[in-house]
C-alpha cells in the first residue's frame, strides 16, 4: 500500500468523518454517552448530593469524578462527541446540496434510444385524420408534464424523431438536506441553550416579592457561559394563593382541583406594576424568562425569642407537604438565639385531629384547626462553619433536646396564636398567623425556539424525503409513411416508487385524451387509434381495424 502523506491523510480522515455511516455512530455513541447523566447524580443540579455521594464511596466516588461522571453533559468526552457530530452532518449535507444544486440547474437525462426497457412503457397511435406532426405532439407531451410539476427539455425537434425528457421529485432530496441540516440546527440551538441559559427555583410566600437576582434564588443552575448580567431585573410578588379542593365527591374529596397564584409584576424597576395569574400549565413570560407554578404549601409565621428574651426569628417558615391532606414537615432554626442555638424540627397540620390511638394527623387539607407539633433542641447548628446545609433538614446529632416525647417536658404542641415557654428558661416560640406559598420554577432558555423551528423543519423534511417520488419521463414521436404518428413514452424511477404504474396509467390517459379524444367524440375512424403498454401497433392490424370501422 502506498503511504498516503500529509494531505492524504487528513482527506481520507475527513471523507471517514463526512460519511453517513459516521454520522449515524456519532448519533448512537451520544445517546448512549448520555446514559450515566441519569445514572449518577449530577454537580451542576445537585453539588450536595455529589459531595455525599463521593463520601459514601470513597473508592469508586473519586475514580467516578475524574472521569467526569458526575458533570456528564459538560464533560470533555461528551462535549468531543457532540462537536465530532455537528461537524459530520455538516460535511455531509454540504457536498450533497452542491450536488443537488447543480442537479436541479442541470437538463433532464437523454432520451435512451430503446424506452422498451423502462419499468414502464408504453405505445400510442395516433391517426393520421388528427393531422398531427411528431414536433406537435412533443410540444404537446411537454404542456402535459409540465402541467404535472415536470421540468421538462424538448429536445431533437427539428428531427423526424424529436423526443421530451421530464423529471420531477426533487423535492424529495430537498427534504432530506432540510432534515439533516436541521437535525444541525437543533443541535446548534441546543448547545446555545446549554451555554447561555440557567434555570432556578424559588420559594415565594404570600405577601414576599421575587427580584431576578442570582442571591434571591434557592437554588440556581447556569449554564457553562452564563454571566449575571443575563438576569432581567423582573420582578414578581404573591399577591395571595388560592386553592380549590374538592368537595362533593365521596371518594376524591379534599383533593385539589384547582390552583391561582394571584401575583403582581414588574419588568423593571421603572415600569409599571401589572397583575396577572399564574397557574399550573400556564407560566408566565417575564424577561425573556418562563416562570412555571410547580408546588405550594403552607407556611406558619412563628417568633422565637431566645433565653435573654429577645427575638431570634420572626417570619413564615415553610412547611413541605408530605400528603394529599398537606401534613407537612416543618424544620426551625435560630442561629441567632443565645447563650444557645435553637432548633425545632417536626409537622404541621392544616386541619389537626386525634384518631383512636392518640395520634395527631389532619383530617381536611384546608387549614380549619392549624396546629403545629414541634421537638425542640439547642446546641450549635453548624451553621457558622461556612459549610452548606438543607434548610429542610435539621442535623440533631450534635445537638442537645429540649423538647420530644420521650422526655419529661414531652413535645411542643401549638395551635393558632399560641405560645409556648421552653424548658430551662431557653426562650419561647408562638405560632402566631399562617400564610400559604408557591414554588416557582424558572427556566431561561435562548435555544428553545430554534429548537422548536429546526424540529418541525426537520419533521417536514423527513415527511418529504419519505412520500415523494423522484422520477423520470422520456415521450419521443415519429410519423409513419401512412401518416399516422407514432408515440412512445417509458418512466423510470429513482429508488422504490410503488406509484410509478400509477402515474404511467395517467399520463397514458392525459395523452389519449390530448390527441384521441376529439375522434372518440366524432365517432370516426376510432378503431386507427391504438393503445399498447407493450409494444408499438402493428401497422397491418391498424389498417384492417380502419376498414373495419
């Protein structure tokens, strides 16, 4: 084998990289890239969760890091891969739409010299009483298949034997090139949407406001280029949350029907506060940004006051809904209580109630008998180590009870405007008002109608490629010495095309209605003019049916 070179090389590499079959792997190899995103938990939506992960395994946790299984979709393999794909789809789709281009601005083939052997052929007679020149019925053939969405060439017209060549179907490759160049837009769209878009969640509470600032998000995901100055200085307000539950059914009752955020709108500082609703399946568009409705709950407002007396956490604390009847798990913490941190940990009940055992559970999802059931504990938080920590879950190892059931002063009990005096003179807390929440989640994605555009190209595209036909159609005439002028036509099609028979019986009928049916309708000399799907008419036979007439 001789040795390629340089140049060689690079161009047997790129014809390799360019090719179909390529892409195809290309493709493949990325689906299946992306399976260990959903395999192993991601950095970029949860770093906690990572961190615990590599913790609990500490022999394949690191080994799975270098690797980057753990940011899989922005990892250098994964990213390799997606380059080498949109770089082979567009060296396919390239040369292929010069090709094309240059097809379509190109003749017709030539006429074969024996159209018998197209899959589809055919003879037509017509008399020499039609007065009609071989030239004519050319012309005439080609008005036919233009009419049909033919581009037609008459050609050898000044012969005894002119001939039209027609084609048709280049729609079809043009919806292949649409759909391969699409499946790059999307592509494109994608990666712009990866990096130049975020996605954040946010916890509002009635009566709070919503700013688009990166600090006032609870948990933020930008993507691999995204800059704060991004954000749209939007913002929104909870207004108040309304919920409709269901009360005439017997076997759904208290379930939710129904869900209106009423909320207040600004999309910047200046303009002017607009209010709108806000429910499920129906976000709002602020700033160029999607702001879904995705949960709710209930928040009670609470005080604590520390041992000294003085107040070390007043506001709405959010409760997690872990039931259709909204029993919800609420975490308190006080980091600024003294001599001693605080912290309550336990649930709330919307509607409280004792079943027979002497259990507390809710009975009503709407907040008729609130009540909050709380343990209590002080100690040091760990909130003062610069160490992040879930606001919903209260570490109590380190911590010393105040409050539970299996201590003397048993557990805290509280129901609207109530308060309760901790143990050993540590403080107090009161349950003083309820508010409901809403979870917003909030997407910012700048591919996402390109994504759209490209997909819908993409389908019509596929659509084309797959039920057009590309064919071909040759018509050449001569005159016989008798006068009569002989037609004959053959189709050929590129690649299956069960709708080739189909189409040589119309254009056989367009013909014989072009120049016989005058005769037909006249009743003379009808039994001249023959039509054959095989073979040119005897001339003999021709004459003797004419006498017979």
């Amino acid at each position: 084998m001789p040795a390629l070179g340089l140049l060689g090389t690079l161009r047997w590499a790129w014809n390799q990289l360019t090719s179909m079959k390529t892409a195809l792997f290309l493709l493949l190899l990325l689906a299946v890239a992306a399976v260990p995103g959903s395999l192993f938990p991601q950095r970029p939506a949860d770093p906690s969760v990572v961190t615990q992960y590599i913790k609990d395994n500490p022999e394949t946790g690191p080994w799975l890091d270098r690797f980057q299984l753990f940011d899989v979709y922005s990892s250098v393999w994964f990213s390799a891969i997606y380059l080498l794909l949109f770089i082979s789809l567009i060296g396919c789709v390239i040369p292929r739409a010069k090709a094309h281009f240059k097809a379509m601005r190109s003749k017709p083939p030539r006429t074969p010299s024996r159209l018998s052997r197209m899959p589809e052929y055919g003879t037509l007679t017509v008399p020499a009483s039609m007065s009609l020149s071989p030239a004519e019925a050319v012309r005439d053939a080609a008005k036919i298949l233009r009419r049909r969405g033919y581009r037609v060439d008459i050609r050898d017209e000044g012969t005894d034997r002119p001939s039209v060549g027609a084609e048709r179907g280049f729609a079809k490759e043009v919806g292949n090139l649409v759909f391969h160049t699409s499946l790059i837009g999307v592509l494109a769209c994608v990666a712009v949407g990866g990096l130049f878009g975020y996605s954040g969640q946010k916890i509002v509470v009635e009566g709070e406001s919503f700013v688009n600032t990166l600090v006032s998000y609870d948990t933020f995901t930008p993507g691999s280029n995204f800059t704060e100055d991004q954000l749209s200085p939007y913002s929104l307000t909870l207004d108040d949350f309304e919920i409709e539950f269901d009360r005439e059914s017997e076997t759904h009752y208290g379930q939710p029907l129904d869900f209106t955020a009423n909320v207040t709108v600004k999309e910047d500082p200046e303009a002017e506060a607009e209010e709108q609703v806000l429910k499920v399946n129906s976000p709002l568009t602020l700033g160029g940004t999607r702001v879904y409705l995705v949960g709710n709950g209930y928040a009670p407002v609470v005080t604590v006051r520390d041992g000294e007396g003085n107040v070390a956490l007043e506001g709405p604390v959010v409760a997690v809904p872990t039931d259709a009847m909204y029993t919800s798990l609420a975490v308190i913490k006080a980091p600024d209580a003294k001599p001693d941190q605080l912290g309550f940990v336990g649930f709330f009940l919307p509607t409280a109630m004792i079943d027979d055992a002497g259990v507390s559970y809710s009975g009503d999802p709407d907040p008729i008998n609130p009540q909050l059931n709380l343990n209590s504990y002080y100690g040091d938080l760990g909130l003062d180590e610069g160490v992040p920590s879930n606001v919903y879950v209260l570490e109590t190892e380190d911590l010393t009870p105040l409050n539970n059931r299996d201590l003397d002063a048993g557990g805290i009990v509280l129901g609207a405007n109530q308060t309760y005096e901790l143990p050993d003179g540590k403080g107090s807390i009161t349950f003083s008002d309820l508010k409901r929440y809403a979870a917003l989640d909030i997407h910012y994605d700048p591919g996402k109608t390109g994504v759209l555009v490209f997909a819908v190209l993409s389908l019509s595209g596929l659509a084309a490629s797959l039920f057009l036909a590309r064919r071909r159609v040759w018509v050449r005439a001569g005159q016989h010495p008798d006068g009569r002028v002989m037609v004959e036509y053959g189709l050929l099609a590129r690649g299956e095309d069960p709708r080739l028979t189909s189409e040589a019986a119309a254009l056989r009928s367009l013909f014989a209605e072009k120049w016989l049916a005058q005769q037909d309708a006249e009743g003379k000399n009808v039994g001249r003019a023959t039509v054959s799907a095989n073979a040119t008419a005897d001339s003999n036979a021709a004459e003797e049916s004419g006498k017979d007439q």
